[in-house]
C-alpha cells in the first residue's frame, strides 16, 4: 500500500480540466493497490478514483483493463467505470505516467467473508464471465500454465530460503501439471485475482468488484478455483466447505458448470495454488527490507497445495451429485 | 505518510452506529499525515476523515485539540470538525486507539504558494488567533523555548552527523535566544504549524485550515514567525520579500500587530527556525531507515536560522514603516 507517484495540485487541476467533471476541490492519496498509485478525487461532480500506473504494469494491457471495465459496466456487473475525457480517451498521462479516472465504487471488501459472502461472489464471478460475452480485446494469462516454470526458474536456486522442502514440492507439482492440465474447458474472460480485497458489498450486500489488472483469457473454471483458495480456507488454513459449497451454488445459480468443469476443478485448484505460491515466494525473495509494501507468506499456499492434491473430486469442495 | 493501524470493516461499521451518521458506505486509509492513521470514510451523510491517534500524540491533549477545532469552526475558522456520537462524545476508541470523526475539509494545499496564497493565510491565521478568544482549555508549548535545550541534549552527541558545524550553531544560538527571549507578548491559541500542506485552498480560496495537534498556547507573534518559515522561503531557501509582505499585510487585515511583537518577530523567526531545525535533526538521527516516514531535510533550517540572524527589523520581511 503507497503512493509511488506523487502528483502537484497545478498537474492535476489540469488535469481535471481535460474532463467534463467540474473543478478539482480535493484529492488524498490512498493507502490500497500494492502496484498502482491511487489518489481519491472530488470534483464538484462526485468522487472518483485516480489511478497512475506504475512501472509493473503493461502499458499496452491498460486498453484491455479499460476496456473491460467499460464493457463489464454496460453488461449488469458493478465495477468502477472509466471516465472518458473531452479527446474521447478513458487512458490519458499525468506526472509522467499513464493515468486513468474512474468512478468512485462505494462498498469495503469482508475482512472475515461468511458463507453469505461466498455465495453473493460466486453469482458475481458467474454474471462477470457471462457479462464479458461479446468483449472482443484478448489477453493472454501470462501466470498460467505456461508462465509457472520460467517463473520458478527464476528464483529456483534460492528456493529453500522459503521452505526447505519448496523445490522438491515445486518440481514435482510442475510435472503433473504439465502432463494433466486440463484443454478445451469453457474459456472467455476471468478475474482471475478475485481475492476478499477486490470484492466490495455494503452490509450483506455486494456492491462490486475491483482490480481488474490481471484479468486474461482463460478458462472460466481456472478463475472458479482462484476464488475457491482466495476465499474457503480459514486462517488456520483448514478449507471450509460451507464456504466451499456456497461459492459454488451461487456460482452455478447464474452459470451452470460443465461436467469437464467440474472434472477438472481439483486440478485447476492446484494449479491456482502454484500461480499464488510461485508469485508470493519470487515476491518474498524479491523484496527489498525497505520497500513500501510487505510481501505476502508463500507457506499459506504450500498449505492450499498439499490441500487440493488429497482432493477426489468437486464433492470435497461441496458441490455433490444432487447438485444439478 | 502511512495507515499504522489497520481497522476492520465489523469494527468500523460497529463504531459507525455509534453516531447519527447512517450507514458505513466506504472507507480507505489516506497516505497523510505522519504522526496519526487517518481514513476517509463515507457514510449515507457524508464523506469524514477518521483519525486513529497513534503512539506519539498525548492522548491526555485530545481533548483540547477536538475542543479547539469545535470551537473555531463555530466561530468562522473553516476546519475539520468533530463530530460527537450518540453519548455527546467527540472522542472515542476504535481498534485499541483513541479515534475521533470530524467533517470532510474539500480543498488542497498549494504545492507552489504565491503570494495570494501568503496573504490568504495572514488573513486565515489572525481569524484563528480572534477566534481562539473565549476557548479556556489550555496547552503549553512543548516545543517552545523551555523545550528546546533538552530536546537538542538528547541528540547533541550526534550532532556532528546532521552537519559538521550543527553544535557551535545550536549552542551559541540556544544561548541568545535564552538570554533574549521576549515575554510579555500578546498570547493566546496558536496553531503552531501552519504550513502548507496544513492550509486548504479551492482554486485561490482558502477553504480551510488542518492539523491542531501541535496548537497550543504562546504568543501570537510566533505563530507569526513559524508561518514565515513555512510559507515565504523558496526551494533555494531565499526569503522572498514579496510573499512576507503578502502575508504580513494580510495577517493585519485582521489583526495588528502591536510595536512590541513586530520589533519581536526577527527573534521569533529564529526561535522558530530553531525549533524545526532540532525536530527535524533529532528525527533525521532517530527515524529507523526503514521507517514509513521519511524524514525532513534539518538543513534546510540551517540556512533559515542563518537569514533570520541577519535581520536587522520588519522591514527585512517586508513590512515597513508606512505599514500601519
């Protein structure tokens, strides 16, 4: 959480100027985003988001995540939604950075998600992968199956300063995963970070989703598991299959599973598990003592890994055959 | 900048029902202030600021800070103001700190002041000093005069690591300031650090003054000084006439002067820069290199104490005889 990117009131004033959004009366620069500056903007027409994009992001991918959005917004899923600016651009450059302005999405993600939580984003991630029908911009998962080697190469030597026993776990996962993953699955457009923290309800109620800066093309089922890491294990790790199982029905409440999907689903959990443990552990290596963020624990998904490889089937997960 | 306490959205929608505010919309921890956590949150009312006061505020001065920024905001000071909760409180307990809410200040502060901006902050700065009139809770000066030696013994055997020539200034200047010091002043409330990212504008008005937690009672005449510090020195350190003229003349819009406090100010204007520059040096030794603050330059305070030695009267910041 920081603010890389300092930005002078004179830059932004006009900055605003180039907007149909009145005059500047506040920003603050917030403490959220791990890999973007944000600021919170009021104008004399409401409160947005300012977004500058820092070193870590693809320029070339930002049409995409606009766009995106854009579309997500117009197709029933609440999201910020980008402004666009008199030239028409919803993409501009302030302070030497590209730069977006979005609407301001009310709401604050569930520190503790209940089963009630799980299941108003399993019929969220369902109405996203059915809203993205029609987006025709394309982006390549660049952390899935292919990206997880060249990742672990990168960091491989230094591995046990981890977890002693990370290399053996690694190696070996990334040969089944190579030799088992699953093709032809239901592919389109997936979240594919949808962690509590980009989630936001008020109340009981989900009033949106956030942070669409790793969303790809990929199989619907891969972003099922995703969430099912990001929001069924408890803090002692131990997956908790109410949670689980009300992910999933509401999930299916919007859209229904394949049986390839459903098939393929533990896979697909281990392989999550890999991209969030590889991600995290080259962070953990990687980060300097000094730096303005905390890198997350690899061990959380060593855990989630050694979870999904017992698994047998979807039932572990909650969804049996009476669910239909 | 930093949040240091991470609040949870049960407890903050719990604290929330505390006060007649509706409901918890949002909330996200901003990337200001150095001694405090703050939140901008957004309820069914309104947007506030949330302050979670953290270890270097005397909570035993809270009450005095919530009270004077009460009792300027209803006597024409444009401030934050506390909001008190349903038990007629303006201070509370939120996640194990003392927490208060206070109204949302729209503006922002100038990055490059002007000299409009100087006068606009006379003018805000005698407002206060009047509007102070009639508040009986009192605060010292901690870092006032009697405070100034003790803070400079906890460092001074390190002095030498700030700038090679820090001791002889601090000692020769600590000893004619103590000799020399002016009592009797005009005394009242003063804010004690007004400087610019603690003074609001939209476009070019002020919209509001921020931060009391250095308030406290001494004389007018020094706030006076430590705002000429604060607002009419350029990035090179010149002392740009124009803009204490600017702000002189438009503190007298509101207030005079009397001939005892200006023939004071070149003194105040020393002590002052005496003041930053020991806080600033003793937290340039103490701040932990991987701190979430930085810390400020004490040089700079170095060559404003020096330009303040050489004043020889008003004048030199602008105010002359036919000022009256």
């Amino acid at each position: 959480m920081a603010v890389y990117t300092e930005v002078s009131d004179e830059e932004l004033a006009s900055f605003i100027t180039s907007y149909d959004l009145g005059d500047l009366l506040s920003f603050k620069g917030i403490a959220e985003g791990v890999e973007n500056t944000n600021y919170i903007v009021h104008t004399s027409k409401g409160p947005f988001i300012l977004t500058l994009y820092e070193k870590r992001v693809e320029v070339a991918d930002l049409p995409f995540y606009l766009g995106l959005m854009e579309h997500l917004a117009a197709h029933g899923v609440s999201c910020p939604t980008p402004v666009r600016n008199a030239a028409g651009e919803n993409l501009s450059t302030l302070s030497g950075r590209p730069a977006a302005l979005v609407t301001f999405l009310e709401g604050f993600w569930p520190r503790r998600p209940t089963p009630d939580h799980c299941a108003a984003v399993g019929r969220a991630m369902a109405t996203m992968h059915l809203g993205c029908e029609g987006f025709t911009m394309r982006r390549a998962n660049a952390l899935g199956l292919d990206g997880w080697r060249p990742l672990y190469d990168r960091f491989k030597l230094r591995a046990s300063e981890v977890s002693t026993d990370l290399s053996g776990l690694v190696e070996t996962e990334l040969a089944f995963l190579e030799a088992n993953w699953p093709r032809d699955l239901p592919e389109g457009i997936i979240h594919a970070d949808l962690f509590p923290d980009n989630v936001f309800f008020i109340g009981d109620e989900l009033s949106g989703l956030i942070d669409f800066y790793f969303a790809c093309n990929d199989a619907f089922a891969y972003d099922v598991a995703v969430s099912l890491n990001a929001w069924c294990f408890e803090k002692d790790l131990s997956f908790n299959i109410t949670k689980g199982r009300a992910f999933l029905r509401g999930y299916e409440e919007v859209r229904k599973l394949t049986p390839t999907e459903r098939a393929a689903l533990p896979i697909l959990a281990r392989g999550s598990a890999m991209r969030f443990l590889l991600t995290r552990a080259y962070d953990w290596l990687n980060t300097p003592k000094d730096a303005l963020v905390t890198p997350k624990n690899p061990a959380d998904y060593i855990r989630r890994l050694r979870f999904h490889q017992g698994v047998r089937s979807i039932a572990d997960y909650g969804l049996n055959g009476t669910d239909k």
